[in-house]
C-alpha cells in the first residue's frame, strides 16, 4: 500500500506573505492567495475537493504562485485586504492588480475558468462569487 498525500500537499503553498509577493513579481507570475481557517468547512472543502485536483493543483503549480494564510497569523493582511468571509481566494497580478476575489468555496471546473480567465489580464474579472 501506498499512502496518499496529505490534503492540499498537491499545491507547494507558501506561508510567507512576503516571500510569496517576492517569487510572484520575480517570477512574473500571479500570485493565488488562499486565505482558510483551521476549522471552517467550506475552507476544508476547497483543500479536499478543488485544491486536491489534479488539473487544478497542475496549473496552480505551473502558472502561479500560491501562498495559504490564516487570519490569525496576517491579521494586518486581512485587514488591508478587506476580507470577511472564509475560505477567500484572491487572484493578484505582480502589478498588484486584483484580478480575481473568489468568496466561499468553488468546484474545481469553475475554480480552473477562473485561473484561466486570470491568466490573461485583459479579460480578467473584478468581480466575486460565492458558492456554499
């Protein structure tokens, strides 16, 4: 028998908010912040289901830079970013241009459109979903 992997170890996620800013904009890459808490389950629920795919955690790994927070540990962070509900995704170009706030949990077809649709800025969206 073979051991699976750990949920969420298919994505290399970053900790670091500063490191993670600094591999984006070297890299040129966007950067996909994943913001969850411990026990929220929509939060478990995009690591168990959208993040644990495997077309998802490929073109996160290969078109971007993922980094996972807690609110706890970057509250500054949240804060400046104004987020109020958990699990909150956002897309952000190494120009720092918001291109995708995601709210809640999203399947991973439509978590895949929407790194698709982020991946080309000029048809980037501003806008938010919310799937629970």
């Amino acid at each position: 028998l073979s051991a699976a992997p750990a949920i969420g170890e298919e994505i290399a996620w970053l900790g670091d908010a500063d490191k993670a800013w600094a591999e984006a904009v070297k890299a040129d890459r966007p950067l996909v912040l994943f913001i969850t808490r411990s026990k929220c389950r929509f939060c478990m629920k995009m690591k168990s289901v959208t993040f644990a795919d495997p077309e998802v955690s490929a073109q996160i790994n290969a078109s971007f830079v993922p980094l996972a927070i807690d609110p706890k540990t970057d509250a500054a962070l949240i804060k400046e970013l104004k987020i109020a509900s958990f699990p909150t995704t956002l897309i952000i170009s190494p120009e720092a241009v918001t291109l995708e706030r995601i709210k809640g949990y999203l399947p991973p077809q439509e978590f895949l459109e929407r790194l698709t649709r982020s991946s080309t800025p000029a048809t980037a969206s501003q806008t938010g979903s919310s799937r629970r």
